[in-house]
C-alpha cells in the first residue's frame, strides 16, 4: 500500500513539473489531498451512524450524500439518493422532518424524524458520534492485527541521579527484563510495577552490554509534572525511557482488546484535555483549525499509510467528542432538547430553539476564528 502510494506521488511529481507547477504547489498539494482523505472519512461515517439508526427506526431518508455541494453521480434505491457530490470534504443526510420549520405531510409524518419518540430521535443524533469512536476502534483492530503494536522497549534512556535507580546502579543504555519476578518486554510494564509498590523493595534484573545484573530499587514519593505541565506526587524511581520502538505483534484478541485500550486511552485524554482547556491550565493557542490539520495530514502521509489511518482514528475521536458538546447546534445540543423533551413530555418551544442554535452557530464561529488565527501564528513563525 505505502508503495502504491509513493507511485502515486511520484507520477503527479511527474505531471506537476511538466505543467510547469512551481515547487510550494507540491508540498500544498500533499497536504491537501491526505487532508481531504481524512475529513471525508471523517464526517462520512459519522453521517453513516445518523443513516443507519434512521433506517432502523423507520424514518425516511431523502439522501446521503458523500460529498458536498452538486450532486455528480448517484443511484437511487427505495426512498434514498445514494449520491457522490462534488466537494470531498464530508457527507450529509437528509431526513424528512429534521428541520426546525420543516413541514411534513400527513402521509410522512409515521416516517417524519421530527415525530419520532424523543428516545428514537436521541439516539438516531447519538449514532453519529458513537460511528466516530467505532470507526477508530476499527482502524486500531485492524492496524494492530495486521502491522502490530509499536511500543516503547524497556532501555533506559536517562538515569536521575539522587534518585533510587542511580543508587541502586542503573544507568543509561541498561535494559530491565525482569521486575519484581515479573519479565519485562515493554516500557509501559515498569511505571505499573512502580506505582503499585510505593516504599517497597523490588528486585530488578537488567542487561548492561550483554550481561545480565540483579539489584533491588526501592521506589519513593516524589514531585513531578504531568503531560500538562501540573505539579503532581508520584511513584518513581527516577528512570526516563531511550525512546527506542519495536513492533509488537498481536493475535486476534490482542489486536481486539488493544483497539479497545487505545481508543479508551485516547478518549478519557481527550475529555481530560478538554476540561484542563476550559479551566485555562492548558493554554488555548494549543488549538489548532483546519491548517493545523491539514499540515498533520500531510505529514503523517509521508510517514506511510498506517500513521495517516491512525491519525485519522485519533481524529474520529476528537470528532465524536466534540459533537457530544450539549452546545446548540452540535449533536450534544440536539440530544439535551430531545433529553428535556423526553423527561418533561413537552418539546422545548421552536422559538427556544433557534434562539439556542443562533448561540450555538455563533459560538463556533467565533472557535473557528480563533483556531485560524493560531493556525495563521504557527505558519508565521
């Protein structure tokens, strides 16, 4: 695959420099094309999750397009314009009866989304994020599976001194293979040992060269700073790992319970991230827009299609959590009307509502402005 996809490149290298392109068209151009790849697999198959939960329910789906703006090729089966659109970038559905104002026909309205059960409409909104985090766990199933699982070995990079793991005669280049009677492959092993043995001796077995050595470490409490740059108490002993990888591989249920793990991973770091944004211990000029996006794309492409694939995958999570947002306008939005609406028995009044999806539309627009912005302040320096 990752050949093909240097063909690829070379043969539009090829065409580009006989039409005469100049050489920043290129590097814009391989940004561009893997950027309109993962936006269009992005918002694809979160409409997917909306489509496929409407049909269940019996509500009539007038389109679902691929694509936006004018319609280039399509077919139509049942109730349904299965359509190709011009523009890559996403996807729609179009039910009957989803618009605040939309009038439906009395023939319509069994099929009418609007006069669904409010439990029916939730979770018809709810599918499309939830296809954001299937599709991701899909994609790490299936990277892990069929590539394995890069991971950190257990060498030692960096060896603290004053700390435990200096005194106790590691040092930088060792490699630990066994930790409390446990064998060690990885590094993501030792901080769970660590942590789990606060003020107690662990016997530890390491490679220096090609002999092995056997001493014990006594783990301490100590002050350090997390991914965010808090102030936290921990249990260390004092090591940082060499940044060395090897490809782990993984059976079937390895490959399974490891998308899993790393979709979950992902997940709670993501609603973590967001809360420590919203209470200003994550700076905002760490957002990032379309641009920002764009320039990862291109550089996770380069780097083959496994990385773009799992780019895209981190992606879909972002998506889905922020669509969960109870902001008017987004899915999160939709589903505290119909919550409302289910508890209370009574929809929250139209005027209610488009007063709150103009805040909402506002909102976003004034987010979209910003990430350009910071977008803009990246590229300038």
């Amino acid at each position: 695959m990752e050949m093909i996809l240097l063909q690829i490149q070379s043969q539009i290298t090829v065409f580009l420099a006989t039409a005469g392109a100049q050489p920043w068209f290129y590097g814009f151009l391989f940004k561009l094309v893997p950027f309109i790849i993962v936006l269009g697999l992005l918002i694809f198959f979160h409409e997917l999750g909306h489509f496929g939960a409407a049909k269940i329910f019996g509500v009539k789906v007038e389109r679902f397009s691929f694509g936006l703006g004018p319609r280039l090729i399509g077919l139509k089966v049942g109730d349904t314009d299965y359509r190709i659109s011009a523009l890559p970038l996403g996807g729609y559905v179009k039910m009957v009866g989803e618009g605040l104002d939309e009038e439906v026909s009395e023939e319509e309205k069994e099929r009418s989304f609007s006069h669904k059960a409010a439990w029916k409409r939730m979770i018809i909104v709810l599918c499309g994020p939830l296809f954001n985090f299937f599709f991701a766990l899909v994609v790490f199933f299936l990277g892990f599976f069929f590539v394995g699982q890069v991971v950190l070995t257990s060498e030692i990079g960096e060896v603290k001194s004053d700390y435990p793991a200096y005194h106790a005669g590691l040092r930088s280049g060792d490699k630990i293979i066994r930790m409390a009677g446990r064998p060690i492959t990885t590094w993501k092993e030792l901080p769970e040992i660590v942590r789990a043995n606060p003020g107690k001796p662990i016997p530890v077995v390491f490679v220096r060269g090609e002999r092995p050595y056997a001493t014990e470490i006594t783990p301490i409490r100590s002050t350090v700073k997390n991914i965010f740059g808090e102030d936290i108490q921990e249990t260390v002993i004092g090591v940082t790992p060499s940044g060395k990888f090897f490809t782990q591989e993984l059976g079937l249920l390895g490959a399974f319970q490891g998308g899993i793990a790393q979709t979950w991973g992902i997940t709670k770091m993501t609603v973590v991230s967001l809360v420590k944004l919203i209470q200003r211990k994550v700076p905002l000029e760490t957002l990032g827009g379309p641009i920002f996006i764009a320039q990862l794309a291109g550089q996770q492409a380069q780097e083959g299609w496994t990385n773009l694939l799992f780019f895209t995958a981190l992606l879909s999570i972002n998506l889905g959590i922020l669509n969960l947002l109870p902001i008017p306008i987004l899915d999160g939005g939709h589903l505290v009307f119909f919550g409302i609406e289910w508890i209370t028995g009574k929809p929250v009044s139209l005027k209610k509502r488009e007063i709150a999806q103009q805040v909402g539309m506002f909102i976003l627009i004034l987010l979209m402005v910003f990430v350009f912005y910071n977008d803009i302040v990246r590229i300038i320096q």
